[in-house]
C-alpha cells in the first residue's frame, strides 16, 4: 500500500486544480463495470443475478432523463475468458432493453503475446455473435478494456495476473479504442497519472 502511495498520492495532490472558466451545464457520471455474474458463483447462481438484473435495470433506467432527455446506459465490462453463451444471451436480451452495451474484460495469468492475442480474437468473436461490440470503417472490432486484477502490461510488482509485457500494444492492434482499468489505488498497480486521460507508450516499442 505504501509503495502505492507514494506511486500516486504525491501526482494528485499537486495536480493543478483549475476553476472553471464558463457555466457548468453538464456534468457526466460514469462507473466502470468489472461484471462477473459467475463471480463466487456456479452457473445456475450466474443465471439468477442476470434474471435480477433484466427485472429491475430496465425499470430503473427509464425513470431518469438527462438533459437530452436520454435514459442512464450502462456498460458492461464482461470477462471473455468466463464466456458462457446462456449468459451472454441473457445479456444481450438486457442491453436491448435497456440500450445499454458490453466491452471488454480479462483476467490472465503467466500468458504470452501469442496467447493474448487469441484471446482477444476469440473473445471478439464471441461478443460479436451476441450483436456487441463496434467496428471501424475496414470492419476491425473496436472495444474498451479493463483489466482483471489491475496488472496492465505486466505491472503488478509481484509479476502476478498478466504476464504480456508489451500488452498496450497488442490491444491496440487488436481493436482496443481505450483502457479503462485504472484507478487501481491503493493497490501499487496505480499509475501516476490521477484522474486525468493520457497516452501511454508502448514499452515494447521504446526499447528496440
């Protein structure tokens, strides 16, 4: 934890905090989703929190408004190592109700470029088949990431929960329009970088 703060605490409290120079007329709230309904979980449990979720999510959204007079949407981060087409289905039955969307989640251990990649393209493959997921203008699938465990591109101390050094860059090439896995605080995965958007370097790139 220690080492955690002193990685971001230090960046955040000298972040410059500048007023607002105009009115505020729009204030976006947004919650990054790790969902894992087979968390703690067997199947039959899974499919009982989706039945929970396409009871009450629906109903709830459509008693709010925002100023566009467009209901809450949300975004379902979906681990696509825990792909079970049952539950995908009743996801996608839920997302068409309440226009809500699934992207990317991953957990993985000890893997390798190679393996990462046919991870991704599988995962692609099978959120396609359930109607998720964008494209670009040549068809390539685009997504949002998070990763399980924090440890994105292999930085977790420990060198537990990746194990793919060069994963930003793989991402990218793969589709990935942004990760979202941060903030990780207090864990010493947490970047310096603290509530602000940033371009991070492909290490693998840099050393060659």
């Amino acid at each position: 934890m220690f080492r955690a703060l002193d990685r971001w605490l230090v960046s955040w409290l000298t972040s410059p905090r500048r007023p607002c120079s105009v009115p505020i007329r729009h204030v976006v709230f947004t919650v990054c989703d790790h969902f894992e309904p087979l968390h703690h979980s067997d199947l039959k449990g899974a499919l009982k929190r989706m039945a929970n979720w396409r009871l009450k999510w629906p109903a709830l959204a459509r008693t709010t408004r925002d100023s566009g007079g467009e209901p809450p949407r949300h975004t379902f981060f979906y681990p696509i190592e825990q792909y079970r087409q049952d539950i995908l289905a009743e996801l996608a039955g839920l997302c068409a109700e309440s226009r809500s969307e699934v992207e990317i989640h991953l957990h993985h251990h000890d893997d390798t470029p190679q393996g990462l990649r046919a991870t991704l393209r599988q995962g692609v493959s099978d959120l396609r088949s359930h109607g998720f997921l964008g494209a670009d203008s040549s068809g390539l699938a685009r997504f949002g990431f998070i990763h399980g465990n924090w440890a994105l591109d292999h930085s977790d101390p420990r060198g537990h929960n990746c194990g793919v050094a060069d994963e930003l860059g793989i991402l990218r090439s793969e589709g990935c329009f942004g990760d979202f896995t941060m903030p990780s605080a207090p864990h010493p995965t947490q970047a310096r970088m603290v509530n602000r958007l940033y371009y991070a370097p492909d290490l693998s790139l840099i050393h060659i």
